[in-house]
C-alpha cells in the first residue's frame, strides 16, 4: 500500500487513495461502474475539491481500458480548474548559460 505522504497530484488533480484504487481496478469498465464504484471520491484541485462524479458528468456511455483512460478522461473535464496560475510553471525559466555558451544545470 502506498504510503499516505505521497503526492498522488498529476497535472494539476491530487487523486489521494483513488490513484491506488484506479490502479489496482478490473478493466474494461463502464462510465456506469465507475461512478458505482468511485463516484463520490473527492479529486483536489488548485481552487478547491470535487467528486469525480461531479467532475466526469457530462461523460457518457464511455468504456475505460485502464487507469490511464480515467486519467485522461478527467484531465479532459478539469481543463484549466486544475492549472491555477496560468502561464505559470515552477519548472523555472529558459535554461542558462555560461559564459562558452553551454546550458548549465540550476
């Protein structure tokens, strides 16, 4: 079992337990299922928190072949609710050089 400390955060969404439970699911599995199944799990996002079920409801009829299709799928329903500063990354800026004009590491 995953210690409770990891980040379970992925472009913006912080699964918690349901990254594990994804993960460790049977598939294929119906939109149906997984509502059944996860629905009312709590996904955090920069601005606050909501159920999957709140952020998967204008899927429908739609099958998922692993994890990684639910993933996606909310990632897809998220949009831009997950970024928070837009335009922002904390991956810092261009990279440097030094003076023979080589990047250097920061």
């Amino acid at each position: 079992m995953a210690d409770e400390s990891e980040d379970s955060r992925e472009a913006g969404v912080e699964f918690g337990p349901l990254a594990e439970e994804l993960e460790e699911e049977s598939y294929p599995l119906s939109h149906e299922e997984l509502l059944d199944r996860y629905g009312d799990r709590e996904l955090t996002l920069v601005d606050g928190s909501a159920p999957l079920r709140e952020i998967l409801v204008t899927e429908q009829e739609r099958e998922y072949e692993d994890a990684d299709s639910v993933r996606q799928a909310i990632f897809n329903m998220v949009g831009s609710d997950a970024i928070g500063r837009e335009g922002y990354s904390d991956r810092g800026g261009e990279p440097t050089t030094d003076e023979e004009g080589e990047e250097e590491s920061i």
